[in-house]
C-alpha cells in the first residue's frame, strides 16, 4: 500500500486504524482470511470501500477471474499472473549458500548454476499450470508473497536511503552496493518491476507541490558476471507522448552505442546488460 507508506510508524498505525474503522480486531485482520470469523469477513466486505477511500487508496477492488482448486482453495487470474512471474523470476537454487562460505567459491558456484538451472524455472512453471497438486499450488503462492514482500521492503530501502536521484529529463537509480538483496533482481522482468515500483512509489510521496512524471533508469551491478543490468521505464512518463519517445530513442540509440545485450523491449519499458567496464559510457550517451 504505497499511499499509507506502510513501511513507516505512521503508516504502520494508518493500517490499525483503518481496520479499527472496520470494526475488524488486529489478531483477526492477521490471520489467513480463509480462517477468519464470517462476521468479520462481511464487516470487511461491507465496509472496506468506504473506508479505504478515506485513505484514499485507489483501484482497491477490481474484477477478476476466479478458478476453484477445491472447496476451500480459489485463484483469482490476478494471483495467477503473480504466481506464475514469480516462479519465473526466482532462481531454484537462491540463497543456498551461506555468507561464510569463501567468495571465490560462491562465485564459481553461481556461475555454474546460470548454467546447469536454465530451463528450470520454465519446467518448474509448466509443471503449475498442471494444476496437478494443490499442495504445490499452496507453496507456488508462498513463493509469490515472498517475492512481493522482498521487491516492497527493497524498493523502500532505495527510496528511504536516498538513491533516487534526478538527472534533468529522468531519475536514476545506480545500485553497486550490497543495500539490496540482489539476487533477486537478476532477472528482465524481476527487474522491471523493481524499477515500476520504486518509481511509483517515489512519486507518490507526500510533497509539498507534486511532481512531473519522468522516465526512470535504474542500473544494478552483478559483481559476479562483471556486468549491469539496466532498466529503463517510462511510468506516468508515458502519458506524454513526446518525451515518451524522446526517452526510448535515447535510450535505445545509447545501448546500441555500447553494443549493449537487449534482454526485454515492450513500447514502454527496456532491459539492457551491458559490461561493467562500458556503464559510464552509456550513461554519458544517455545524457548527451
């Protein structure tokens, strides 16, 4: 919820007070919905709309599909595009090392495992959409909200330590440092949607005067494979049109300079690597 900037005291406390305004007790809204009280889920039905407009939380209820596993167990299709990104985003093998392990050998070990663990995540989603086992279904979610609960408390941690920084027409974002957990974020569309986040996050923040919308590059170094991955996004930015395609052009004129590796191109967004050796270099092309 980034209008209640729910990582901070007085966000934390806008949540109690939005469930009080329900009438939903604390240990209640912590609980598996499933396993609530049926009171308190139609207090929540009933009521959450005209409560979260006095927070003025948007788009807050949305229709959507919903396939039933068994009688207790439902999947939205928005969970599902959740769910399966997840699985695709998150390396099989991730934290199976230990930070006492030596370096050298994490190294060596992480290189190996891009290779041997490829297609994994692939068959691993196949296997999903199989629907063969609710009990992978139930962990696949658990995936998902980790990954959601991961890509929120990094993009605060940005934002909080003031890395969002302004470079004329767009902001920027250049990661070297072990702030984030990383490892997660190796990835085209993991990345993406880092990037959407700290981006819209950073710009609902409260303000004095608001803020034009600007494109957003962020670049993130893997030390590991000595190379950035870089990403270029256009937010609320691509509501207008002309620096929409001032921005791509130049985004995308720079990665051809440096001969950069196009990972995901949509109308909006890019995804470039580029070695670490040749960042400065785009940055200067990106800026001329």
């Amino acid at each position: 919820m980034v209008h209640l900037r729910t990582w901070k005291e007085d966000g934390k406390a806008d949540i109690k007070k939005l469930f009080t305004l329900l009438g939903v007790p604390l240990d209640e809204a912590k609980s598996n919905f499933n396993y609530m009280k049926h009171e308190y889920k139609d207090l929540f039905k009933e009521k959450i709309l005209a409560v979260t407009n006095k927070f003025d939380l948007k788009d807050f209820i949305f229709h959507s599909f919903l396939y039933q596993f068994d009688s207790k167990t439902q999947l939205s299709a928005s969970d599902f595009v959740y769910v399966l990104t997840s699985l695709l985003e998150i390396p099989s093998e991730i934290n199976a090392f230990s930070a006492e392990d030596d370096e050298d050998k994490i190294e060596e070990e992480e290189r190996k495992m891009r290779v041997d663990y490829k297609y994994d995540n692939f068959w691993n989603t196949y296997d999903f959409l199989s629907f063969k086992k609710i009990s992978m279904v139930k962990s696949v979610i658990e995936i998902a909200i980790k990954f959601q609960t991961i890509l929120v408390s990094n993009a605060t941690k940005i934002i909080d330590s003031r890395y969002v920084n302004s470079a004329g027409k767009f902001w920027y974002s250049n990661i070297t440092c072990d702030l984030l957990e990383k490892e997660y974020f190796f990835n085209s569309i993991s990345l993406e949607k880092l990037s959407l986040f700290v981006l819209y996050t950073y710009m609902n923040l409260p303000r004095k005067t608001p803020i034009i919308p600007k494109p957003f590059v962020f670049a993130l170094e893997n030390k590991t494979t000595k190379t950035y991955l870089i990403a270029g996004v256009l937010g609320e930015a691509r509501q207008f049109d002309n620096e929409k395609n001032q921005f791509a052009i130049r985004f995308r004129l720079s990665a051809d300079a440096v001969k950069a590796n196009i990972k995901l191109e949509s109308f909006n967004d890019c995804i470039i690597e580029i070695a670490s050796e040749d960042f400065l270099a785009f940055i200067t092309e990106l800026l001329k």
